[in-house]
C-alpha cells in the first residue's frame, strides 16, 4: 500500500531523485527519462479517456482504465532496478499476461477494421486525437527505456509492454473513430 503524507521532501532539491532501491540518481538519469515517459503516456491517456467515457465507449474506457494501472505497474517496475540480490520485499514487475491482454485487445479491434491503404493522420474524433498523442508519448517510453537497456538491465515483459502499448493505442484510436470511417489518411503530395 502507498501512502502519501508530504507531497514536497526537498531530497530533490540538488537535482537528485530515490529510485525504489533507495538509491540516488540524477533526475536526468536514463531510468528517470523513461520513468517520467512512461507517466507522461498515461497523462495523455488521462486526457483521451474524458471522451471515452461515454455510454457507447464503456469499453474503451476501461482498457484505457486498465492501461493507466498497467502504466502506474511499469513505472514501479523501473524504479526498483533488475537484481539478483534477494530483497526484503519483492519489487512489483511487469508480466507476460498484462503483454497476451494487450495482443488480445488489439486482435479483437483490428478485426472489425478495414485495411488500411494510407498513413493515418492524428485527429478525427477527440478521443481518437488524444490517443495519437499519447501514442507518440509512449513510443517515446519505448526509446528512453531501449536506452536504459543499453546500461542496464531492463525486464523483457516491460519492453513489450511498452512495444504493445503504441500498437493498442493506434488501433484504439481508429476503432473510436466510427472502426476507421472517420480516419483522416494521409494523401502523399497533397499540397505540392
């Protein structure tokens, strides 16, 4: 259980933060870039989820209600570095169940889509719009953590996590634009 009493400590005051370890870090530490990716992702998922909230977007609702846990579960799974140490309490990890969830989402909406013959342009509807955002936000997790990787070791599940993740929300977002009929493709030259 978390439990927040001070919202403000001062430790981050000289540019430094506490990893779930209990070790300090430089805020702009490769583990705290795709930490804070990682909650901007779910921040802009926070934003398309105030149009989806409707009664004929229940269910886009609570996979994107699902998704924000999951995004709070990889920001823990960052915070406590990979070790073989044996810890006082286990560190909360990321699985390979919350990765199949996501596959299964993203095959069920892609099924009642038409193929698509164009790049698909952010925008359409609201909600569609804020999940193109936050798309690019999460596939920017997916670079800070693929650069974390790169210096440490990063648990598979997340990386598909996060690899999934953009997939989801892209067919998401053409399935909440009317399965795709409300798309805006791209059309190459258009302006030239």
């Amino acid at each position: 259980m978390v439990r927040l009493t001070r919202i403000y400590t001062r430790g981050g005051d000289k540019g430094l933060t506490s990893l779930g370890d209990g070790r300090r870090v430089a805020k702009h530490d490769a583990r705290v870039a795709a930490m804070g990716s990682v909650d901007e992702a779910n921040a802009a998922i926070g934003l398309a989820r105030l149009h989806a909230q409707d009664q004929a977007l229940s269910e886009a609702d609570a996979m994107l209600a699902r998704i924000q846990n999951d995004l709070f579960d990889l920001g823990a799974d960052l915070c406590r570095p990979l070790s073989r140490a044996k810890q006082k309490h286990p560190a909360l990890r990321m699985t390979q169940g919350q990765v199949e969830r996501l596959e299964r989402e993203i095959d069920a909406m892609n099924a009642t889509l038409k193929p698509l013959d164009s790049f698909v342009l952010p925008g359409g509807r609201p909600a569609s719009a804020y999940l193109h955002l936050a798309r690019t936000v999460a596939r920017r997790a997916e670079r800070d953590m693929t650069l974390l990787a790169k210096r440490a070791k990063v648990n598979p599940a997340a990386m598909r996590y996060a690899n999934r993740l953009s997939d989801h929300l892209f067919v998401l977002a053409r399935y909440l634009n009317d399965r795709g009929a409300a798309d805006v493709l791209w059309v190459p030259g258009a302006n030239r």
